[in-house]
C-alpha cells in the first residue's frame, strides 16, 4: 500500500524565522572533527546555547551521564538558562544536527500538527564514517514524542535547503545533484522528492557552494531567506579570490529567478569575511551561516574586519530580533558553524 506523503497530507516544513518551540542540538564530542582543538570550541558553543535559552527551548542530544554533566557543566558556567535546556540520551557520531537531525513539519488542521521526515544520512557523500548513529536520531525523537514519521528513502541533508515558509525551496546542483548522494535520481526527481517531503511547490537551483566547504555546496553558507521573498547571499569583493566568480554566478543566477507570485527576489549582499586558515586549509568561513532563533540571530565572526559590517546588514534584514555575533574561528576548524550545528523545531 502506498503511503500519503507529507504533502498530500497537508503538512510543510516551515522557514526558520517561522516561531520555534525548540532549537536541537548534539553535544559535540568527536575529537576528529576538531583535530587538536575541540577543547576550544566549547565557551563559544556554549554562548551560542546561551542566547538560544532566553528564549526557547534546547534540546541537545547526548550520550551517557558524563557527556551530560560534562555539558552541563559548561552550561553554567556560561550562565546558560538551565530551565530551558532538556538532555535527551541519543547517542551520536558528530554535532551537525542540521544534517542529520530531525525535519520537523507542520499541520495546523492535522490531528497530529507536527510530523518528522527522516531522510537517510551518509555524512556528506561517505566522507566520515561510522555515521549509523547520526542516521537513526530523527527516528528516535519521532518516537520519543510520538509524532508521524516520513521516511523517504534518499539523502537528504538540512543544511543543502533553504526554505521561505511560502512554498520555495532555494539549493545547489553541486550538493544535491552530486553522484555520492542519489547517483540514481535526475533533477526532476530530486525536486518531486523536495515537493513531497517538504511540501513545496518550487525548487530554485543555484550552481556551487563556496571553497572548503566540505559538504560539497550546501546552501547555507551561501544563500539564505531572510523573509519570504529577500535573500541575503555572499560576496566576495576580492576578484583574485577563487570564491569571486563563484558567487558572482550564484548571484547572477538569483537575480533570473522567479517566485512562485512571480515577483523576482530582493537580494541583499553579504560580505565574504577574509580567509580563514588553519594548518594551510581554507575552512569554509560564511556570516551565512547564521541562525534564527525566536528573539536572537547569531552570527559567526572570525575576528575580521568585516565582522561589524557583516552584523550591521543582517541586523538591517531582522528589524524583530537582535542581531548577535559569536566568534566562530576555532568552531569553523570543524566545518560548519551555528547553522550546521542545529536544527529548529517549529511552534504550532
């Protein structure tokens, strides 16, 4: 029998200035992924949990009671507000709950208003195995409270979409076109999959991500919905930088898309921060990476001169919320930055 999807059932995957209930997150703990340096991420992180607790919940995924008085620990002592922050035992491989946590969506009319897709996981085309672990958390949080489960069968990662909350879905043929996730899907079935899971009606394409983005492109370090017809995507003034023309095609490409009313996006410029570089490899530095949270968005800064403009414009675009910086220059040694690192659950 062939189950309804999401879509047909009336539910979305909501845009991430959208109200939340929770931010989810997985403790950090694999020393791998922050070679010679993970001991330091962790003031920063626990800053970034610190704005997310004044005004939602938290919900960190974490595995056996030392990782959770190890955090809870720095926690405290970042003055984190510990009577919104819930620990959940769900072993993990890694800490991008973007990517391999749970996509929750929504349905107002529906009997059970909130649902999960858990698409499978392979961490970025196979990269960095064991990942099994990562791969079932979206199921088990399913269960823990009791929601509808969706369960696709493809790859699928959080942080290759960008959503408007208005039926448009932004990515990259880099990322979701790339033979080491769906070899055995073409365009058109990757957008029907997109339709039917999130609950879209368009899928907008831009070509590439930027240099030393492990996950071969993902949007968010790139272009993101600010409201539902503005982006802010990045730029790289520099043209001997070899991100130069790359961004300059994305942005040509925005500037020819069309919204589903069919009006074209407003597009707001955002600074690329100078290179980072650590043990002779450009990290994958982006003020893209930012989150929404209900009364904060959180920025990365690199100690950069371009901090403060990069603040100054994504603080132009949320007039509602608080616009924050947190030095990311030794979280962006893993990859990823505060984006990567969560996944929000909608409020009803």
């Amino acid at each position: 029998m062939i189950q309804p999807t999401p879509r047909e059932l009336g539910y979305y995957f909501p845009a991430e200035f959208h109200p939340h209930t929770a931010t989810w997150l997985s403790w950090p703990h694999k020393e791998a992924s922050w070679p010679g340096k993970i001991d330091t991420i962790f003031p920063h992180y626990s800053r970034f949990i610190k704005y997310l607790a004044d005004s939602e919940l938290v919900r960190i995924n974490v595995h056996g009671s030392a990782m959770t008085a190890f955090a809870a620990d720095h926690l405290l002592r970042a003055g984190v507000n510990m009577d919104n922050v819930e620990f959940f035992q769900h072993p993990t491989n890694d800490a991008w709950c973007r990517d391999h946590g749970p996509a929750f969506l929504i349905n107002p009319n529906a009997e059970k208003k909130k649902a999960v897709v858990d698409w499978n996981y392979n961490a970025w085309g196979g990269k960095y195995p064991p990942f099994d672990l990562d791969d079932v958390i979206p199921t088990r949080i399913a269960r823990h409270f009791d929601l509808p489960l969706f369960e696709p069968g493809i790859i699928m990662e959080g942080g290759s979409v960008e959503f408007n909350g208005k039926g448009t879905i932004l990515t990259s043929t880099c990322c979701l076109l790339n033979e080491n996730r769906n070899p055995h899907l073409n365009r058109e079935q990757v957008e029907k999959y997109l339709h039917d899971f999130y609950g879209a009606d368009q899928v907008l394409w831009v070509d590439e991500g930027i240099v030393g983005d492990d996950t071969d492109g993902h949007i968010d370090d790139t272009i993101r919905f600010v409201n539902e017809d503005t982006v802010l995507t990045v730029i790289e003034s520099d043209k001997n930088d070899e991100n130069y023309e790359i961004l300059q095609q994305n942005r040509r490409q925005l500037k020819a898309m069309r919204l589903l009313n069919g009006k074209p996006l407003n597009i707001v410029g955002l600074p690329m921060p100078d290179a980072v570089i650590w043990e002779d490899q450009r990290l994958p530095a982006s003020y893209a990476n930012f989150y929404i949270a209900n009364k904060y968005v959180i920025v990365p800064t690199f100690q950069c001169n371009k901090d403060e403009q990069a603040l100054r414009i994504i603080a132009d675009c949320f007039r509602d919320r608080e616009v924050v910086g947190v030095d990311s220059t030794d979280i962006i040694w893993g990859l990823g930055s505060f984006h990567c690192l969560s996944q929000q659950e909608p409020a009803i």
